[in-house]
C-alpha cells in the first residue's frame, strides 16, 4: 500500500476518499531496560534503548494504520502523521493517521 505525506500523489489522481484511518501502540520498557536507560541518562548522550522502542512502535502503528485503511477498501493513505505522547512514567503512545483513499493511474 501507498502511504504518503503529501496530499496528492504525481502520477495518481484520488478516485475516492474512504476517511480517516489510524493505528494505535502504546508501548513500555521493561524494569531492566527503564534502570539501564536511566543511568545513560546521568551521562547524557542518546538513549539507545528508547529510541528502538519508538522505532519499533513507530513501525507498528504505520503496519496497524495500513491494516485499518485495506479494511477501510483503501489502496493508498494520504496526508500520512504521526503523533506521540507519555501515559504515565514510562508508557508512550505511538499513534499513525491519515486519509485513507482509492487512488488510480492517470
């Protein structure tokens, strides 16, 4: 499936648009990795840790939004997004939209 930033795609032009789409993960480090990242965190630097989580999250939910939008009948997402924000101390939440679309060849 085609999932795209922008609004329109060259080449393309939208044949329907079936609405929003979106895929959800909340994610947490295990007690090990929030106590190993939290001593790197004393001597600064990037924290290996957390960014593969929010990599990994972050793949996750694009994978659940592109399930939520070929549910929808869709064959591309536009105006692709991604939001994040903290539950609690150590839970993030990875959220993946758009507008899923039917696009054809011009």
């Amino acid at each position: 499936m085609l999932v795209a930033t922008t609004e329109n795609v060259p080449g393309y032009r939208r044949a329907k648009t079936l609405g929003q789409c979106f895929g959800v993960v909340v994610r947490s480090r295990g007690i090990g990795g929030n106590i190993l990242a939290g001593l790197r965190s004393v001597v600064g630097g990037e924290i290996h840790e957390y960014t593969q989580l929010l990599e990994e999250a972050r793949r996750q939910a694009v994978d659940r939004m592109v399930q939520n939008a070929t549910t929808m009948g869709a064959n591309a997402v536009v105006m692709m997004r991604f939001d994040s924000s903290e539950i609690g101390q150590f839970m993030s939440e990875i959220v993946a939209y758009g507008t899923a679309v039917t696009l054809e060849a011009e």
